[in-house]
C-alpha cells in the first residue's frame, strides 16, 4: 500500500510568516464574499445567493409563498454554506420596508418592527420574491451572465445577476471589511434611471449634471436631508461624504394657545423605542429643560408627541434643542467603496457607479442577444429541414419504413443535416398536414425577421444603447412611480443657526471651582469660600480657586499653550475630592495649568512665553469645548506659556529674569486670535519673568496686590515695545506675582 508523503511531513515557517498570509487569504475572503458589494447588481454574496436560490424554489411574485426555513435550508444547503441564524437575518432585511428601499423579498408573518423588535423564528414566517427582484433576475436563463461551481462543485451559481434595476444605488449598501468599509445610501430609482438615461445620451455628462436628475438620497423612512448642495455635489464626486438627516416635525396647536410637537418621521436606521428611552433619560438628567414629555401614539405610522415646559417656547428652539441631543438628526455616511467587474475594490463617484452598471446592462444584452440567435439559427435550421421533407412525404415515409438506416438515407436524398434529420425522424405523424407545413412557413418568416433584427443589434452599438435606454424607461415606469416609487426624503437648505443659549431658562447659582494641587477639580456652593476650609485627598492640598456661576464657561490655559473650556454646571459638585482635570482634558502629565477663569465674553487676556513674546487675545476666542482644546499660544522648542492675564487697561508692564523692567502703551501690543506673538522685551540671556496689563490712571497694584502704586513710580520705565528695559526698582524684585 501507498504512503502519502504529505503524511507526517513538517515545514518550519516563520510565525510571522504564517500569519500575514493567513490574515490575508482571510482579509480577502472578507472583501470579496462578505462585506463588499458588487458594482453591477449591487449585491454582497449572500443576498445574491438567497435570490438565485428562491428562484430555483419558484418562488415568484405571482407564485405562493414558502417557509422562510425552507428558503434558508436551500441556501446554506447548497449555495451559502454559514450559519443558519446570519442567512435568517439577511433574508429578514431584505423584507424590511423601513429598511430597504425597494424590497427583494415579501414576507409573510412577523417581520419586525422599526421599533427594533426581532422578526418571529423562520418556521414560522414564509416569504416570496417581490417583482423588483424578478428584474434583477430578468434573462439569467439566457447566458445572460458567468456561473460558477458552488462551494462543493455539486451546483451552478451566478457570479453576478442581470440586473435590469438599479440595485446599487436605489437600496444602497453598508459592510465592514478588513481595511475598508462601504456606506451608500439608498436612492429613488426614477431619479436614477432619469440620470442613467441623461448619461447615455451624453456620456460626457459630469457629477453636476447628474445631480440635476437625482439631488441626493431618498431614505425609506423619509426624513429631510438638510445638507449643503456644495458638500452634497462633493460627496457625490469623491464618493466620500455624509448626509445630514432631520426628523420632519409640525406644530398641532391645542386649546388656549398651547401647541405640541408631532413627529411623522425619523432618520434612517433609528429605532424608534431607543430613540424615545434616549430622549426621556436625557429629561432624568435635565438635559433638556425645555421639554416636558414625550408620548408615542405610533400605530402603522410614526407619530411621536413632543409636550413643551411652556406655550412661551419656540417650537424652532425645542426642536433644535433636541436635534443637537438626540438622534432625531443623525448623519449617515457615503463611501461608495464596491468591488468592480474585475473584481478589485474601490471607491467611486456617482458617474462611475452608474456608468459600471450601464456597461454591466450592454454586456447582458450582447450575451442575450448572441444567445437569442443561436437559437433563433438552430431553429430556422430545423424548419429548414422540415420545408424540404414537406415536398416529398411519400418519400420520406417510404424511407423510413424501408431503409436499415432511415438517418442516412435522409440526409443523402434530401440533403439535410445531422440535426435536420434528427428532427424530422422525431416528428410526429400528425403534424404531417398541409395545416402544420403553413404554421412552419409562417414561424420560418418571423424568425427570420428576428434573425435580422438581432444581427442589426448585435453589430450597431447605437441600437444596443436605444435598447437598454428603452429597457430603463420600463425600470423607470414599473417602479419609479406610484406609492413605491414616490420621493419619501425632502431636500432643504440646512437651517439658519439657532441661538439656543439664549432662550434656555437661566440658572445662576454661586459656585466656587476649586482646583487642587494634584489636578483634581471639583465645585462648592457660593462665593468667599476658603480652600483651606475644604477637606483633599491624603498628599493633597488647594491649589486654585475661581469664584464663578453655574452658567459659566470655565476656560483652563496650560503652559503648552492650549486653553480648554469646561462647563461650570457640568463639574463634579459637592464635598467630595472631585474629578481629575486630566480626565476631562487632554494634557499631557509634563503641562501644568497656569490659571483658570470664568470667560467674559467682552473680556481680552495677555499671553506671553517663557521666551518674551507675547499678543492680547479675546477671550471668546479662546473657547474650544472639546478635550484636546485650542492652540492660543504658538510656542517654539524649549518655550513654554507663562502669562495669561487680563488685559484690562492701557499700559503693560514686563519684567526680565535679568531683573530689568520695561513699562509701554498696550496700543503697541497687536490683538491675536492665535499665534507665535511679537516680542515684549528683548534679553541677552535668561527670558520672562513676569508681565501684567494696568490702567495708567488708577496707578499699578503690582507686586503686592494690597497696595497701588502711582504711574509716577514707573514713569522712568516707559519705553517701546521690544526695548531692553531698565534695571528694576528693588521693591519690584522683592515678592514674587500675587
């Protein structure tokens, strides 16, 4: 007996080696069978399969319906072989009117909801194709389109199908590959098949012509899309961008002046429940102060009641409230990233998709065209055959019963070929009437016109196009009108920028912010509090404090001349040890917070490096509500931010570390919403020691904040900006700031 060598055999491989091939035989398999989908029929594998697979069961619209398990078992059985439960799920999806477009599949029982419930078990639900999956099936049986062995070699299935509708662009597609990701949204397919058409009529046509007959997507569960044209044309371009989605709401006025919010529709792929849990934990947490209840009295249709604290409210302002909160404005994302006929991945704009499908439809209608004439051909010669036997029967029939190979015999008196004297030896003997040889003349005339028109198809490409644009306009009226193919999304304007602030009921409770020498950051009630007061954490102790209100916005500036902005009324209150600051900003452990301050926004601030240099900034430009904060202060290598102080009066005062003072006009200091600054003091060696802004009129409370010096004790140090200074008085060398 035989010994496979492949037996027992080791091969040392690098591990590292062995797993980037693994990784990427994996990462293929993801790409091309799972995640992406095919520009053509715009269909990821499974989907593909469950349809082929529903056909072969016959299951067409007009046909009854079959077990959703009965669909599965088919297709994991022979076609899809994964689990059972992710083939369910895609087949429920492609029954879900709120979250298909255009549905493949109808379904029969409990298909879920867009409230999230799950669909009922696939014994229990029964399911058929729809006709817009009959399209993407339409002439597969003509060779139409590539098949391929299954995964065991046991069946035939199609690489790609026809795809006489748009399914691409009108259902969209989502997935997540290894590396890569796709994200299209769903369309209307008049508004497709009008800008396909437009391209085939000039095929020059760019992105801005197309969006002329298709202006965005067209969500199943409607919505409006409030995104700028230029970002849209944009997005379509790149294939790359995103669309901004709106609940639609109106105003029902009630008794007495009261009125109320309805909500009739939500953005695409939001479950209602969640959204209504996500929306009343918000009111717990009193995030929304101008809202007083929601109530859902949804039936079929969606119809969520918004109730306001008072009737005094903007509905604008509750709303926008609640768009800038909750998911009733999301964004959904474009990455039109589909796999090309030659099967690479890739991202495309709009043209390219549809022109890829328009090219996808000629090849379908050359292999059915050349299929269609092969036939035709095989036919003609048939009748062929039978138009020369009809003039002699008596012939044929003496041949048949006397000569050992009647075959033979046939084709040498007739002259007929192999298949004409098969089909005549198989014809039956009462289709030998004179009746039967007129309906053979007349099937001969008209195969032969068709022979002519498909040979004219097949060799004018201007004919071919004609034909699918023909074919579209058929896509266009089937589906693009009626109540499935009516707009759902409205197209606005985004909205003018809404003050909510100003209309938010105010709270101004007295605080004081306590910032430890550790960093820990924490809010106490009221003003004139003592840090020393205050219990800290073991090692701890205070270090600053800003008297504040609740309303407030705190702004931090670091040594790395960043300023961050924190909310007052969202810091850790009470008598506890607080938050860490670090947690909610993003500074590093070698930066150190110089001060803090509530931000005015009439107010302006000195800032000064290490270095010297120095600008006045506005402290509304200093506001960044995000942890990585705003860069205020550029800093060179070895530099860091020293000063932020007001700069509240007309004179500024620098002193060196070389102990040498310089006094000039703030005028000749510029105003900055960011930058390196100008110089302040020029030095030798050594840099910036302290620096401060006051009114020449009131006199200088510096070094000691306690006693006010008059403008004569410095009159001496009055120079230009940039200059060299003077030696310092001793009195100003003597205590350090503050």
């Amino acid at each position: 007996m035989s010994v496979d060598p492949t037996v027992g055999h080791i091969e040392d491989t690098k591990l590292a080696d062995a797993l980037s091939q693994r990784y990427l035989a994996y990462a293929m398999s993801t790409i091309m069978s799972r995640s992406l989908p095919d520009v053509r029929d715009g269909l990821k594998p499974v989907h593909r399969r469950m349809i082929y697979a529903m056909q072969q069961l016959k299951l067409d619209p007009t046909s009854g319906f079959k077990k959703c398990a009965r669909v599965v078992g088919d297709v994991i059985g022979k076609y899809h072989p994964h689990g059972d439960a992710s083939v369910y799920e895609a087949l429920v999806r492609l029954a879900q009117d709120f979250a298909v477009r255009y549905p493949l599949v109808e379904g029969q029982g409990n298909f879920g909801s867009i409230d999230g419930d799950n669909a009922a078990a696939m014994r229990y639900t029964e399911s058929r194709l729809t006709a817009v999956a009959k399209a993407l099936l339409e002439g597969i049986d003509e060779d139409s389109v590539d098949f391929r062995p299954t995964y065991d070699g046991e069946e035939q299935e199609p690489v790609v199908l026809p795809a006489a509708f748009p399914n691409l662009l009108a259902n969209g597609a989502a997935g997540i590959a290894v590396g890569m990701a796709t994200s299209i949204p769903p369309h209307n397919v008049g508004e497709i098949c009008s800008a396909a058409l437009a391209l085939i009529r000039k095929p020059a046509t760019t992105t801005l012509e197309l969006l002329e007959h298709m202006p965005g997507p067209d969500f199943p569960t409607g919505g409006s899309i409030v995104e700028d044209r230029d970002a849209i044309a944009r997005a379509y371009e790149t294939g790359r961008g995103s669309f901004r989605i709106r609940s639609k709401w109106e105003v029902e006025q009630g008794r007495f002046g009261t009125w109320q919010i309805v909500v009739t529709e939500i953005p695409y792929q939001v479950q209602k429940s969640r959204l209504i849990e996500q929306v009343a934990d918000l009111m717990e947490l009193k995030k929304l102060p101008l809202l007083a209840d929601i109530r859902d009295e949804s039936t079929t249709d969606i119809r969520l009641v918004l109730e306001p604290k008072s009737r005094g409210i903007e509905p604008a302002v509750l709303m926008e409230t609640l768009f800038r909160a909750t998911q009733l404005e999301s964004r959904f994302g474009l990455n039109m990233n589909v796999l090309g006929a030659d099967q690479v991945p890739g991202v495309r704009s709009l043209k390219d998709v549809l022109q890829a499908w328009l090219d996808h439809r000629h090849d379908v209608l050359l292999r059915r065209s050349t299929n269609r004439l092969q036939a035709v051909n095989r036919r003609l010669e048939i009748l062929d055959g039978f138009l020369a036997v009809y003039l002699n029967l008596d012939e044929v029939i003496r041949i048949v019963r006397e000569e050992d190979d009647a075959k033979a015999a046939l084709m040498a008196t007739f002259s007929l070929t192999e298949l004409q004297a098969d089909s005549v030896l198989n014809m039956r003997l009462r289709s030998l009437r004179r009746l039967e040889e007129m309906e053979i003349r007349a099937e001969h005339a008209k195969l032969s016109a068709e022979k002519q028109s498909l040979q004219d198809l097949l060799g004018q490409e201007g004919l071919r196009w004609k034909r699918i644009a023909a074919e579209i306009r058929d896509i266009q009226k089937n589906f693009g009108s009626g109540a499935l193919g009516a707009r759902r999304s409205t197209l606005a304007e985004p909205p003018p920028e809404i003050d909510v602030e100003a209309a938010l009921p105010v709270e101004r409770d007295p605080l004081t912010v306590i910032l430890s020498q550790k960093g820990w950051i924490r809010t106490v009630r009221g003003h004139g509090q003592d840090p020393q007061g205050l219990k800290f954490k073991e090692g701890d102790g205070p270090g600053m404090a800003v008297e504040c209100h609740s309303n407030d916005r705190l702004c931090v500036f670091a040594t790395d001349g960043r300023a961050f902005t924190l909310r007052v009324a969202e810091l850790p209150r009470g008598r506890g040890d607080g938050q860490p600051l670090r947690l909610l900003i993003d500074l590093s452990n070698d930066e150190d917070i110089i001060t803090m301050f509530p931000v005015d926004d009439s107010a302006r601030r000195l800032l000064a490096s290490s270095a010297g240099r120095g600008l006045v900034v506005a402290e509304s430009a200093m506001t960044a509500e995000k942890r990585t904060g705003k860069q205020i202060l550029n800093l060179k290598e070895n530099e860091s931010a020293l000063i932020c102080a007001p700069a509240d009066g007309d004179h500024v005062l620098v002193l060196g570390q070389n102990r040498r003072m310089l006094v000039f006009p703030l005028a000749q200091l510029p105003e900055m919403t960011r930058g390196l600054g100008v110089i302040l003091q020029k030095y030798k060696e050594g840099g910036l020691r302290d620096a401060m802004v006051f009114t020449a009129a009131t006199g200088l409370a510096w070094p000691d904040p306690n006693r006010t010096r008059p403008f004569a004790d410095v009159k001496e140090y009055v120079g230009k900006r940039a200059d060299t200074g003077k030696p310092a008085p001793t009195w100003a060398t003597r205590k350090p700031k503050g």
